[in-house]
C-alpha cells in the first residue's frame, strides 16, 4: 500500500509533454527500477508555447522598422500569430496586414503554408496611438478652419459693400423672379449699381465673345476669356437679388463689382462668361 518512488515525478513528466524537462532525477526509470527509453526532446519556444510539446519555428517579425525573434507553433494558425504580434508590437490583430508569400490567411496553418525556419514575417499597420497622433492635428485643423469660416463675415456686411447697399434698390432695378433660373434676355441687364455707386449695364456681345459694362461715362469691352472667374453672393434680407464680381485679374482688387442682380439671371451669367453656354 506504500506510494512507489518516482511515481509523481513521472506524473509530472507526461503531463509536462517536454521529455524529461523540469522531471525529478528519478524519471529516468520505472517504479520497479527497470530501465525505460526516454522520449525525443521537443522543441523549446521562448514564452507562450513552453511545455506544449508542439513542433515550433523560428521566425523574423518586421514591423516599423523593428525585428522579432520569435519561436511559434507550427500549427497555430494565421489568426493565433497574430494574437502574438499583437503582444510584441501593441498592434491590434484588426489593424495588422501580415505578409508571407502575400497575404497570410488567418484560418491557416502555418505549417499549411509551408512556413519554414527563418521565415521573415512581415507587419504593415499602426497603432491606435499613431493614428490618434496623425488624425487629432488634422481634424484640429479642420475644425479651425471651419470655425474661420463661420467668422467671415457675409460679403453685403462689409464696409466697402454696405456705403453702396445702403442706398437700397436703384428706381429702374429690374424685376426678380427667386428659385427660377432664366436664360438671358435679348436685351441689355441694367438697373445695377457698381462699387462706387453709379449706374451699370451688363450687355452680352455672344457673337463677339464679349461682355460689355456700360457706365454713364464709357463701355468696357471685355474678351470673355480675360474673365477669370464670377463670384456671386445674395443680398441679406433681399435675397431675391445678388451682388457680383468679375475676376478681372489675381488680386480682389481687380474685381468689377455689380450690385441688385436678379436671381434669375445669376447661373446663366456665370455659365455664359465661363464659357458653359447650357443656357444657349
């Protein structure tokens, strides 16, 4: 009824699976002192792996210009490397791309794949601290910009608008017509103002490619494609009607601008002095 000796040790062993590692002096033989065959040696990994008696390989992780020597199961899958490299690096397994002979599959066996001894994995992503890094600055940007922009005043809030609005409609201001797009009329567009208040009309030469503004002391004759660009805005509280701008060179200060145009006319003015001609 006595315990035999060496029996606990060799419990130990087997359940070990390491063959003979970590055993007592006594698991080299039987309890009744006959000799026994030790098992081959199993591979021995640097961590995780230890004790599994499970084949490992050697392998060379590369992640951000750093390498891993690490020693993993041969039969883990893609998905349990990465479980691994997530430990290595703090790369979660959702953000790692892993490249061996392209992209290594996750519900495959690494031993599936022929991975060999010495086999170079490679690791594209970052961490959820690089992207916190990267993306708070940009929005951060964003967000001012957007913040500059809800400053900017409207353009018929500015002084250098407001001495010409404020003198209200012109008495010959022709009528609008809000939330209706019209192609230009035959006739010249007039009953505008210019920036320093005067009378203006607007008379579009289309055989000629010209746009002619008219004032009570002279005509100027403009090629169409010396217009860069038209910039137009409503008039706040007369919606109805918008101020304009010909881009006439690349300062504002070479903008002509026309005050009291009808909406109805704004898109076709744009689209004709730009060269789009859908109204025509």
């Amino acid at each position: 009824g006595a315990e035999q000796p060496g029996m606990e040790a060799e419990a130990q062993e087997l359940a070990l699976g390491c063959g003979g590692e970590g055993g007592s002096p006594a698991a080299g033989r039987s309890p009744e002192g006959e000799e026994r065959r030790d098992p081959p040696p199993a591979s021995v990994s640097n961590g995780g792996e230890a004790g599994s008696g499970r084949e490992l390989v050697e392998l060379k992780v590369i992640w951000n210009k750093n390498k891993y020597d690490v020693k993993f199961c041969l039969d883990s899958t893609g998905a349990e490397l990465k479980q691994k490299i997530h430990s290595l690096t703090g790369l979660p397994p959702a953000m790692q791309k892993v490249m061996f002979k392209g992209l290594l599959p996750e519900e495959k066996t690494l031993r599936e794949i022929k991975v060999t001894n010495g086999a170079k994995i490679m690791v594209v992503g970052s961490t959820i601290n690089d992207v916190l890094a990267v993306n708070t600055p940009k929005e951060a940007a964003q967000q001012e910009v957007k913040a500059e922009e809800n400053k900017k005043e409207p353009l018929c809030r500015q002084k250098q608008h407001r001495k010409v609005l404020d003198k209200g409609k012109p008495d010959d201001v022709m009528p609008s017509v809000k939330g209706v797009q019209e192609r230009l009329p035959a006739v010249p567009l007039s009953g505008m103002y210019n920036k320093s208040g005067g009378k203006v009309r607007l008379t579009f030469k289309l055989e000629q490619d010209q746009l002619w503004i008219g004032t009570k002391e002279r005509t100027e004759k403009l090629p169409m494609g010396s217009i860069k660009n038209v910039v137009s805005e409503p008039i706040e509280g007369h919606e109805d009607y918008h101020m304009m701008a010909f881009q006439l060179g690349p300062t504002e200060a070479s903008y002509y601008w026309v005050y009291w145009v009808p909406t109805q006319y704004v898109d076709a003015i744009k689209d004709t002095v730009l060269g789009k001609w859908q109204y025509f």
